[in-house]
C-alpha cells in the first residue's frame, strides 16, 4: 500500500470535499441505534481532517447535514443536533492548536441558540488560524447555495443600478458559500451510494469524483490514501484535450 506520505506534493488535491456516507448502515450492522453510527462516524471524521492537515491539503469541506436531512425521524434529528454541539465543544481547542480554521456553511438560522452558539465561537476562535480550512456544510444545500448567491447579487446590483451584461459566472460566483476557495479537486462519498445529493452542485463542475463502498465510520488512513493514490492518477483536462494536456506538462 503506498501511504499518502509517498504521494507528491504537486499531485496532492488542494480542496478535498466529503460526503460522509454510512452511519446509519454501520449501526445497524452491529444492532446499534443509528446514533451510535454517526458517534462512531465522528471519530473517522477526526482522521481525515487531521491526514489533511499533516498532508498541508489545503481545504477539507464536509458534509456533516443537509437541508435535506431535517425529514429523518424527529429523534435522529435530535441526536445528531447534540452530536454537533458535544462534538464541536469537545473538538474545536485542539483544532485551534493545530491552527485549523473552521467555518460553517449552510443556512444557520434554523439551529438552536446552543448549536449556533457553539458554531459562532468556534468560528471566531479559529479565524485567523492559517492552517487547513476545515468547512462544515450543515443544513446546506447546492440549490440553497445557489439561490442565497442570487439573492445577494440581485440585492447588490439593484444597489447600484448596474446592468445585467455585469452578470457573469465570477460575479455569482463571489457570492457562493466556498467564494473564498479553489473549487474542490477530489469528491470523496462513501457507502456505495454515487450520487452527489445537492452537495456543492455549482463547485463540483470539474472535480474528480471517488466513491468507495466503505461506510464512513470505516474510512481508514488506508482508505484515505487509496483515495490520494487513485487522485494522482487522474488526468485534470477542464474540457481540453488530452493531447493538450500532455503538451503543458512537457
Ligand atoms: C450520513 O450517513 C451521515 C450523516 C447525515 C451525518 C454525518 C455526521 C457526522 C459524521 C458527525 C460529524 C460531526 C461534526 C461536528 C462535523 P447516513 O446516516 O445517511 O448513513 P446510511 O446511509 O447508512 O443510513
């Protein structure tokens, strides 16, 4: 096996982003509660963003809630809400530490006062870290990313009266919730499933899409550098040809 330490630098990924799939069928697999799926799923979501961060990777963006998840069964809901403030209390000091500056993306405002508390002041501790930037996506969703950047853009044009030809891709763009980041290079989903699930729908255009049927508690630092390993081999082309390709990098 070669270990993501073995991989080169320059064919390292930037922005790794993460569907975090599994929890659920974990548990059940051992007669567990899902609950206890998505506890053990946290302690494989500390090793991915501590291999990103000795790796100097860039960006890690993870899908922690969608917008979606909110239709689970009301008592699932409710355990991953507690998941999330125990977790990020217990986690954000030693993140600080390893200078991980951390962000929330999603729409917040529906989480209790706790969670958006806990949220707020792990945000603002970590702000100026320069470290890995540690994304969590929670209560997001693409279309909602979307959607937000028109609402915000349309707002600011009105502002200044401007015409709608200054509309472009880069202009939407500044008002999506990753604006201050490369768009990711590798998506990784695990739990066989390979679908995208309204997760970063405008980021992902070119990114290298890696499923594993691994489910997420699992996820090793084995499984993580095959992940590095299969990255490397790609050949990023971004709608040329692979000849071209080939001759930039001669
Ligand atoms: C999907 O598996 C997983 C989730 C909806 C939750 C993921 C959350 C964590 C791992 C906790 C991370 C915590 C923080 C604070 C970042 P699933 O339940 O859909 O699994 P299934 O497909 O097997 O049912």
């Amino acid at each position: 096996m070669i270990k993501a330490a073995d991989i080169s630098e320059q064919t390292l990924p930037r922005h790794i982003v993460v569907v975090m799939d599994g929890n659920g069928r974990w548990a059940n697999k051992r007669l567990l509660p899902r609950a206890a799926g998505h506890k053990a799923g946290v302690n494989a979501t500390r090793s991915i963003v501590e291999n990103c961060a000795s790796h100097k990777i860039e960006a890690l963006t993870i899908f922690a809630f969608s917008s979606e998840n909110w239709n689970r069964p009301q008592a699932e809901v409710k355990s991953l809400m507690s998941l999330f403030v125990s977790t990020i209390t217990a986690e954000v000091k030693k993140l600080h530490k390893k200078n991980v500056c951390v962000k929330f993306i999603g729409d917040k405002t529906r989480f209790s006062d706790k969670l958006q508390n806990s949220i707020n002041t792990s945000e603002l501790l970590t702000e100026n870290n320069t470290g890995l930037q540690l994304n969590i996506a929670a209560n997001y969703g693409g279309r909602w990313d979307i959607m937000q950047a028109s609402r915000k853009l349309y707002c600011d044009l009105q502002k200044t009266n401007a015409d709608i030809d200054s509309i472009d891709e880069d202009a939407l763009d500044k008002y999506l919730s990753l604006s201050h980041l490369a768009a990711p290079d590798l998506f990784i989903r695990t739990g066989g499933e390979q679908r995208i699930s309204n997760f970063l729908i405008w980021q992902l255009a070119y990114t290298e899409l890696y499923f594993v049927d691994t489910l997420w508690p699992d996820f090793s630092d084995d499984d993580f550098s095959e992940a590095l390993q299969w990255y490397a081999g790609r050949q990023r082309r971004f709608g040329k040809t692979g000849q071209q390709i080939a001759e930039q990098g001669a």
